[in-house]
C-alpha cells in the first residue's frame, strides 16, 4: 500500500471508532505520526475527502493545522444522489477509482457492480480525444450510478 492509502484509512478508522459524525486531526501531528511532510496529509485530505466522496472539511490555520472531517450522514439512495450532484462536468481516472473504493468500502455497490464502473469508465475503452475523455467519463459514470 502507498502512504496516502495508508493515511486514508487511518483516517477512516477514526470515523469507526467516533461516535461523532466527524473528526478532528491535527494535520502535523498526523504528519508525523506516518512520518511524512504535512503536504501528503492535505493531499489525502483533498483527493480522498471530497463533498463527491461524502465528507466536508474545514481548515483551521495555526496551532498545527487543525482540520475537521465530517461526514454525511444519509442513506444509499442519497449518498449516491449526492457524488452525481458533485462531480461536476469531469471525472479523471483516479478519481473514478476513489469513488468506487468508497462505494464498496460503505457496501452500496458489490464487486460485480464495481467492476463494470471500472471497465465502463477505463482509459482502454475511452479512446477519446484526451479533452473529452474525462467528460464523457462524468456522464457514463454518472448514468451508471443512477441505474445501480
């Protein structure tokens, strides 16, 4: 495993083990803890904590970087209401594989179903002009999430 997903699921232990729909980090402390640079904790923190993903963060400077994680609380139906909602126009590669990670991680989509996102959405089966290949990625994805 790479330390950004190492760092993910840390992150998404705390969720577990709160009874609190959020957390609250020290973005240092968590630096050092993984011993990495504080940038790799905002990196995971922006790529895999996203509103499209089920969660709102809030910076707060000084002291360390204190940030709060809070997750949306809502049923399936609704929680894929919401990553529709914000993906917005674009939807790159990676982003699709975060997306399915956190679908299957909250079982609201089975192996089977992530699997044809994956293959529905892959670079292989794309062969698209790089400027539209994430758009028309978005829509399939998104098609797809509303039929599941």
């Amino acid at each position: 495993m790479r330390v950004s997903d190492i760092i993910e699921e840390f992150i998404k232990e705390m969720f577990e083990q709160e009874e609190n729909d959020f957390i609250e980090i020290q973005r240092n402390e968590l630096a050092e803890y993984f011993k990495c640079v504080p940038s790799q904790i905002n990196y995971v923190i922006s790529t895999r904590f996203k509103p499209s993903q089920g969660y709102y963060v809030e910076s707060r400077r000084g002291g360390g970087g204190s940030i709060r994680i809070r997750k949306i609380s809502t049923t399936n139906e609704e929680y894929i209401m919401h990553i529709i909602n914000n993906i917005g126009n674009t939807l790159s590669s990676s982003e699709v594989d975060i997306l399915i990670s956190d679908l299957l991680s909250y079982s609201i989509i089975n192996d089977k179903e992530a699997k044809l996102l994956k293959v529905a959405t892959n670079d292989k089966v794309l062969k698209l002009p790089s400027n539209l290949k994430d758009e028309v990625r978005a829509r399939i994805f998104k098609n797809m999430l509303l039929n599941v």
